[in-house]
C-alpha cells in the first residue's frame, strides 16, 4: 500500500470527523488547564481545510504531499491560539517530506519519515522536550511506535495503528506531568492530574491515520 492522494485526503477527512466529533471534550480539557478554546481552535480549523479541499474551484491536489501541505497551510491562517501553528507547520512538513509527483510514492517507511518530519517541525517551533505535557508527548511515542511496527515489517496498516496506540498512550501519560510549555504552564504544579489537550488532539489525529488506512 502506498502513500497516495486518496489516502492523504481520507487522512484529513478522518482528522476533520475526529475533531468535528470530539471537540466537546477537547476544549473541557483546556478548560482544566488552559483557557478552553482548543476544541474550537481545531474545530474552525478543520472546518476550513473542509472547505479549502471542497471548494468548487480548488485545482485537484497535485499529490499527496499537496493536500497535507495545503490542510497545514489553511490551520495556520485560521486558527490563532499555538495549536494552529504547531499543527500547520506540522503537516506543511509531513506534506514537504512526501514525494512529490514524478517521485515514487511513499510507502509504510516513507511516512514514518513524514511523521518524523512534523515531529521536529512542531519541536522547532514550540520549543518542548518531552515531558514537558504538550503535543510532543503524544507525537514521540507515537513516531516511536510507528518506527518499530515498520522495523518489525508491518505495513501502512500495521504501523499507523501502532502509532496511534503510542499516541493515546502518549497522552495519558501527560496525566501526572506538569506543564512547562504553553499556557498550562502558567498554573505550575496545579497543572499535574489534568491530561494534556494537545496530547489528546494529536491522538486524535494519528487515530484518524489508522482509520483512513483502514478504509
Ligand atoms: P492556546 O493555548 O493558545 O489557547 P490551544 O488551546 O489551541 O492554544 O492549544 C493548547 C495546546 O497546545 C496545549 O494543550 C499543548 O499541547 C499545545 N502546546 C502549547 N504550547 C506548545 C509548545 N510550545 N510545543 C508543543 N505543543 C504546545
Ligand atoms: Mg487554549
Ligand atoms: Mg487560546
């Protein structure tokens, strides 16, 4: 199975769905420790990169790279808060790793190059370590996971499964941690006990991964 535009579109479709479906959830979380806006943040966020892949106008994607790169680009114009960015930029990476047309298309390791791409994208820009209760700690289990499934010779299905598995672990684990970036980190140690939402929503993402793969 091959990293192509059918799937890249799923991809987002599914993130689109998963946000569309728990955004209720996210923004409690940010309500916790935040200022309960991250389920709306990627709501309007996922509800653009819909409407940018729908318009009646939009070119047909020029491959699979093209409409990660596009679904980043439209997140970091319409969603303020720092999960805009951290995601744009994220998929603009993974959309950059991808071949691009002419090239062989991506297989199960290529996107785990993809992935790990996004991964330093958002760790260039946020500046987190893990541990430090964001994106990070879903993402690096989550890549780590990928990398294994793939080391081991899964496939695509295999491997996105493994890593949205890392992911939700991932974000679980953000339980006990205290906050060290972003606006969490401003209640300190009251920030422990509250699961990370950005965390979460990169489970979220990755879990949608598995299921377009699936399809
Ligand atoms: P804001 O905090 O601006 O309201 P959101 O609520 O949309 O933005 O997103 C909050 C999430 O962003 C946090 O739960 C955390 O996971 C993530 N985040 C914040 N700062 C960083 C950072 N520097 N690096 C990685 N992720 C971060
Ligand atoms: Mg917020
Ligand atoms: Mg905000």
């Amino acid at each position: 199975m091959d990293v192509d535009t059918r799937l890249a579109e799923a991809w987002v479709r599914a993130m689109a769905a998963a946000v569309e479906k728990e955004h209720g959830r996210l923004t409690e979380l940010d309500s916790a420790i935040g200022d309960g806006d991250h389920g709306s943040n990627l709501r309007r966020g996922f509800t653009a990169v819909l409407a940018a892949l729908d318009a009646p106008d939009a070119p047909a994607p020029a491959g699979p790279g093209a409409v990660l790169t596009k679904a980043g680009s439209t997140l970091i114009s319409k969603v303020g808060g720092a999960s805009g960015p951290l995601y744009g930029k994220a998929f603009r990476a993974i959309g950059g790793a991808l071949p691009q047309p002419g090239e062989a298309p991506a297989d199960a390791a290529g996107l785990g190059e993809a992935l790990a791409a996004g991964l330093r994208a958002v760790r260039e820009l946020g500046k987190a370590e893990p541990g430090d209760k964001t994106i990070v700690d879903a993402w690096t289990p989550a890549l780590d996971a990928y990398r294994a499934a793939v080391a081991a010779g899964g496939g695509l299905p295999e491997a996105a499964a493994a890593a949205a598995e890392g992911a939700e672990r991932g974000a679980l684990d953000t339980v006990p941690l205290q906050a060290r970036k972003g606006r969490a980190s401003y209640l300190g140690p009251r920030s422990i006990g509250h699961q990370d939402p950005g965390a979460t929503s990169t489970a979220l993402l990755l879990r949608a991964l598995a299921e377009a793969v699936g399809r």
